[in-house]
C-alpha cells in the first residue's frame, strides 16, 4: 500500500508534470545511466546547458550597455527613443510581452 497522504498530487504540483530536466538532474541521470550512448548524449545535453547559459549572459551584457547608451542619450530625441524601442522589441523573444 502507498501512502495518499505521502505522495504528492498533480494540482498540489501546479497541474501536470514537468517535461523538461534541470542541469542538475541530467547530471543525476548519468549516474544512473552508464552505457556509452547515454553517456554520449549527457555530454551533449550538459554543452547545451552550457551555450545556453552563454547567450543568456550575453543577452545580459548587450542589454546593460544599451541602458547605459540609453541613459547618456538626449530624453527629448524622439529618433533615439524610437530606435531603443525597436532593439527592445526585437531583443524578446516571440510571445513574451515583458
């Protein structure tokens, strides 16, 4: 027998479960799965971690020194202010309007 208190639900988890793992977890699963395949493809996985990380951090940096131009810039300059708004459109990702 389990335990139903013991055991969490799927609304107590926010409604399904997760499809994706985190850096942390493929590292856990190649110490699981040791045939040379598995292994081949953690590899990748981690490097992908890795390269995504890179590209956030440069997004980051870009985005700093664009606020510093930004604030050193003339606030009346309407052609200034327009071009920002248009790197900053094109700097977020399709269907996030933050």
């Amino acid at each position: 027998m389990v335990s139903q208190n013991a055991i969490p639900s799927k609304q107590y988890l926010g409604g399904s479960l997760p499809y994706a793992f985190t850096q942390e977890g493929i590292a856990m699963l190649s110490s699981v799965l040791r045939s040379k395949r598995a292994v081949e493809v953690n590899i990748q996985i981690m490097r992908a971690f890795v390269r995504l990380r890179k590209l956030v951090d440069a997004n980051r940096k870009f985005s700093d020194k664009l606020d510093k131009l930004e604030k050193r810039m003339d606030k009346n300059d309407e052609n200034v202010e327009y071009i920002f708004t248009a790197i900053r459109q094109l700097m977020t990702p399709a269907g996030n309007s933050t």
